[in-house]
C-alpha cells in the first residue's frame, strides 16, 4: 500500500474511533446527569422553583441523550465503512503468496473449530450434556449465537441442535475461505493472460519481420526471449489452473462434510 494512501486511510480509521469514543463519553456523562437530576427531584425539601428548573434540565437531558444515540448509529457506520476501507487497502496491497498464506491460515482455524464442535457432538450423541461452564465458554467464542446457546442449558437434543447449527455455520466459514483463495489464484491469472496476450502481440509482430526476410541475430534473440517468456506465463498459468481445480474439488469435499459421522467419513479434517 502506497505509505500516503495508508496513512490517510489509517487517519481517518482513527479519526473515526475517536469520535464514536466520544460520543460514547458523552452518553455516558449525559446518563449521569440524568440520574443526578432525577434523585434531586426525588429528594423530599426540594423547592417548588428548584422542581421546577430541574425539571426542565432533565427533559433537555433526556433530549440530548436521544440525538447523542441517534448520532452514534451514524458514528458506527463510519467506523465500520473506514475499517472496510483499511482493510481493503491493506489487502489488495498484499502478494498473491501472503494472501494465500493468510487465507490458509484462516481456513486450518475453521477447521481446527469444526473438528471440536464435532467432537462436542459426539459426545452428546453418548449421552453427555455440556456444563453450564461449557455454554458459557461457547457464548463468549460465538456470541452471536447467545441466544441460542444458552436456551439449551438442560436439554440435551437442543444442545446437539446448537452444536450442529455452529457446525454449518464454520462449515459455510471454510468454503468461503477456499473460495476466497480460488478467486484470487482467478485474479492473478486475468492478470497472466493480459501479460501473455501483450507479449504474444509483440511476438507475431517480430514475427513477421523475420519472415519477411528482416532477420537479424538480434530480432531472432528477441524472438526467442518473448518465447521463453511467454512459455513462463502460460506454465504460471496452468499452475494456477491447477490450484484452482483442487480448491473447486475442497470446497466440493466441505459440502459433504456431516457431523453425524464425525471420525468416520465425515472426518473434517480435510487438506
């Protein structure tokens, strides 16, 4: 990433945190002057004009502490949109290899999760319920699925439902990630072709100069260097071609992954 197009970006990430944190300090000074105002009301030798003027700070603070919110949705957004946006950079900015490095990284976590959720449902599958402790320690890990968690304290049918639910959902996590690695491989190829397609012009174009008799110990040099180069590419190419058929056929074996026959067929523990 070019270092003034990262430092802007990184700036306006940051520029973007601060104002959401300060929006989130004033809510929370605006909370306390509400609860300040509201036990000054309640106190018994209040005066009628006190009542009545602390009475109005504390609509006035209410008022305030509703646009405060109604801002902060907005101050979110931004966040999340910069991040977006940082993020992007920064990959895009990454070689094919770190790209792929990264992606496979990602990938043996989702798998290194599946294998112990399906461990986990195996278990329930012989009868053992999890422990409060356990759907706990679940609800910290997926926290979007805490609802669902912790309605399966005691039964243990809905806990094996749970299981398989966060099961898929990492299932659906390692296809992405096996797409997202054949997508790039694709990229890098569309980027092959224009590169071969250009020097393949220039071939045909010495080409015909030499056949029409304008040869040289340079052109017949030049010939064989945009051959050999060309060569390069088309074999980068079918490397890459080849990568993405065996990601194709991984993203095919996932689908077909099932808890239910964990440490038989269904073994996640795939390359």
């Amino acid at each position: 990433m070019n270092s003034s197009v990262a430092d802007y970006l990184q700036e306006r990430l940051t520029n973007a945190n601060r104002a959401l944190e300060d929006n989130r300090t004033e809510i929370k000074n605006t909370q306390d002057e509400i609860e300040k105002l509201r036990k000054e009301l309640n106190k018994p030798d209040i005066t009628d004009e006190d009542a009545i003027i602390k009475g109005q700070q504390l609509e006035e603070a209410k008022e305030k502490l509703a646009q405060l919110r109604t801002e902060q949705v907005g101050l979110k957004e931004d966040v999340k949109a910069a991040e977006k946006e940082y993020k992007k950079a920064a990959w895009d900015a990454k070689t094919l290899s770190e790209k792929l490095a990264e992606i496979a990284k990602t990938s043996s976590s989702v798998r290194s999760e599946m294998n112990s959720l399906a461990a986990t449902f195996k278990e329930l599958g012989e009868g053992q319920q999890m422990s409060l402790d356990t759907l706990l320690g679940l609800t910290e890990k997926y926290p979007e699925y805490a609802a669902q968690i912790l309605s399966a304290t005691d039964n243990l049918n809905a806990q094996k439902d749970v299981i398989k639910l966060l099961y898929e959902e990492k299932k659906k996590a390692l296809i992405e990630s096996l797409k997202d690695a054949k997508d790039e491989i694709k990229l890098e190829q569309d980027k092959i072709k224009l590169q071969r397609d250009a020097l393949q012009k220039q071939l045909e174009i010495v080409q015909a100069e030499y056949n029409r008799g304008n040869a040289t110990t340079l052109t017949a040099r030049i010939i064989e260097n945009l051959t050999n180069k060309i060569k390069a590419l088309n074999d980068e190419f079918d490397s890459g071609q080849a990568n993405i058929d065996a990601y194709v056929k991984a993203m095919a074996a996932v689908g077909n992954f099932s808890i239910n026959s964990y440490g038989g067929n269904g073994n996640t523990n795939a390359n």
